[in-house]
C-alpha cells in the first residue's frame, strides 16, 4: 500500500503529465482566419474552411463588412447564392486579438474580393500577418485584394485565376502557372505566400495550407479520407 | 411609313416572338431541390448547389428540421461547423410545391444523413420522385437514406462512402466503385438514380447531375470555368 507522501507524489506526477499533455495539445492547435463578404466564391471559402477544421486547426471564419454597420445577422449571401452565417465579423475579430493567427485566408469571388480590397481593416490585417512573416493564403481573385493593398507581397511568386495575370503582372508580381503534379497540387507558395487558381484547386489550396500549419502527414490522412487522390 | 394597322401587327408580332422566346428560357430552366440538416457535410452541399447553380440550374435548398418545430432562422451547423442558411424548410417547400423537382439532391456528412432516414417527409418525397422517374442524386453517406425509407431503389447499382458498401450490399443495391476514368468521374447512374464516393468526388457529382438535365456540353463549359479537369 502506497503512503500517504507517495500517493501525494503520484497525483502531483499524474497532474504534471496531464498538464504537459495538454500544452503539447494545446500549443499544437494552430489558428486560422477565413475572411467572407457577400460575393465571395462559397466553394473556395467551404472547402478550405472544413478541410483546416479536418487538419484540427481551429478556423474562424469572420464577415468583412462595408464601414461601420452591416448584417446583424452574420449571413453573406455568397456569389451563387448559397447563404453562408460567419462565426463573427472582422471588426469584431480585430478588437479581440491578441496574438495574429498563423494564416489569414482570403477566398475569392469577385464581388467578395472586391469588397475586402476597399476594406482598410483588410489591408491592415495582412500587413500585419506579413510583419510578423505569418501565412497569408489566396486563391482566385482573391490575390488582387493584395495587390489592392499597397501592392503587398510585390515581387513575390503567385498564382490566381488566369484572367487577373495580367493585372497581378502589371502590379509588379510573379505569375506562375502551377503544375497539376507539384507536390502541392496546383499552388504556388513562395515563403509565407499561398496562392491557387480557382474552385477546383480549392483542395489543393485547403491540403497545403494544412500541410503548412499541421504538416504533410497529417494532411494526406484528411485527403485520403475526402477520398482525395 | 407604317400604317397603323401593319404597325400593331409588327408590335404583335414582335410580342408574340417575345412570349415564345421566354417560354423557350422559362422551359428550359431546370429545378433542383437540395437537402439539408445539421450535420450535413457542407463541401458537399454548397459544391453541388454552386456548380448546378453555374449550369443555370434552379437550385432550392430545403432544411430538413427534427418534428415540426426547428430553428427559425434556417441555419444548420454543418458537420465541420460552417453555418449554412437555407432557402426554405422541407415542409414549407412541399406545402407550395406543384410539380415535382427534376431532381432531389441528397448530400453525405453522417448526422446529416441520419435525420434524413428519420423524416418521414423526405421518404415520401423520394418515393414520389421515383414513381415519376424524376432523379434521386445521394453522395457519402446519403445513399444510406434510400435504405432507411424502405430500401428505395433497392437491386440497382449505385456507390457511396465505401465504409457503407456492406450495408448497402446487405440492403440489396448492387455497390460499385466508379472509376476515376469513367464519363462523368467517380459517380455511379443507373437510370433515375445518380450516386457519387465522397467530398473529393463532389465535382463529379454536381457536373454529372447539371449534364443530365441541361446537357454535357454545358457542364463542360462549367466544370473550364472552375478549372476542373
């Protein structure tokens, strides 16, 4: 039978273990911010939202709203009308952070894209995330909410829908065509800067951007389980 | 100069031709209805509305509720927690409905699909579906639903999230694993009844059900805009 000191010192052991355990768990929880506006592209902001919640990264997904006011009741009505409620909005986000979280993604859409390229909060947010040389992810038409933003990321390597190369090239970016069989799909990443082409790249968007913040293996279990590949 | 008389006729006329051309685009546009409940896989919801919706389809999407009382607001949380706003509720849509959907769309997600087998409204609708020969479209875990409302469909091939091919096997339909190169992708059709694998399979599965009801040539022209294949 185990004394009453030695018992003390078993819980006291258990409890160090427990503790340890959950900051491993918890420091290894890693934070995303998913923008959407009305007319943003619901399968690029869908997909990449549930495949990081797959990869158990924990995804805000927060409404960009036009000046001060806007929907109270946090519904965007997406670009093919598919209604889409936000977990908060920006502002909100915004005043509530402490510490940036580890990617900002921004989906497109061209009505949404729009929308977050007049935003200041936006352009204030991604730099910001570029300071502190965290991830910032697009996808579609979503890179020229960037370049919108005082030409953030100029000279960098990127992608997007193939109709706004030319705009993104005249704004001082490197347009890449990415391949179907680079090891990310078809993304181009070049240092804290993910960029992909549009709605059926969204995978590939979502699984690198997984990898990237949760690393490979844990990406390939969740492809294989969407049945990816 | 025109007389009065042959003017009212070119008016007339130009009315008449006015009419036919609406009738022509009235006919054309084709109704879907989709599904939905808490605990719905959402990637598969909102990628099959959007590319139906891209095909110019008319898409509805239903909230299936528990009962007859339900949230007020429409929203589910989906099974990777995005929030999802739908059109109508299940019982309204019914209530106002003339003419049968030309299609009923039932998406996978596990707690989505099981409170589908549970309502009795949704049994019924797919019955009358069927005994119209109007398609049945189910993803994932959805074709489990035809099994629950007493094995609708029951001795045709269709395919599902393969962890559910022993249950459907048992129930009496005829699994099959689609190829990856088949026509219309990794879907299965036999006659009215259209069945697809899972999220990754979720292209398919929207671009197989736009092809079938407003042409392949379309839903090719849909799935280049998106970037697929």
């Amino acid at each position: 039978m185990l004394s009453l000191v030695s018992q003390l010192k078993h819980i006291a052991s258990i409890r160090a273990f427990n503790f340890r355990q959950s900051s491993i768990i918890m420091a290894a929880k890693k934070r995303a911010l998913a923008l959407m506006a009305p007319g943003t592209e619901e399968m690029e902001l869908v997909i990449t939202v549930d495949v990081l919640r797959r990869c158990e990264v924990d995804v805000t997904v927060a409404l960009v709203q036009e000046g001060e006011t806007g929907s109270d009741d946090l519904v965007a009505r997406c670009s093919r009308a598919v209604n889409v409620k936000a977990d908060t909005t920006l502002a909100s986000y915004v005043q509530q952070l402490g510490e940036l979280p580890d990617v900002v993604i921004l989906p497109g859409g061209l009505e949404g894209a729009r929308l977050m390229a007049r935003a200041a909060p936006v352009g204030e947010l991604l730099r910001r995330q570029n300071q502190e040389n965290k991830l910032v992810a697009a996808i579609c038409a979503a890179p020229t909410v960037l370049a919108a933003h005082d030409r953030l990321f100029a000279g960098r390597r990127l992608t997007s829908y193939p109709s706004f190369r030319e705009q993104l090239t005249e704004a001082g970016y490197v347009w890449e065509d990415p391949a179907p069989d680079s090891p990310n799909g078809r993304v181009v990443r070049d240092g804290n800067l993910i960029t992909s082409l549009g709605p059926a790249t969204s995978f590939d968007f979502g699984l690198t951007i997984g990898a990237a913040l949760v690393g490979q293996e844990v990406a390939d279990k969740v492809a294989k389980g969407m049945l990816y590949k």
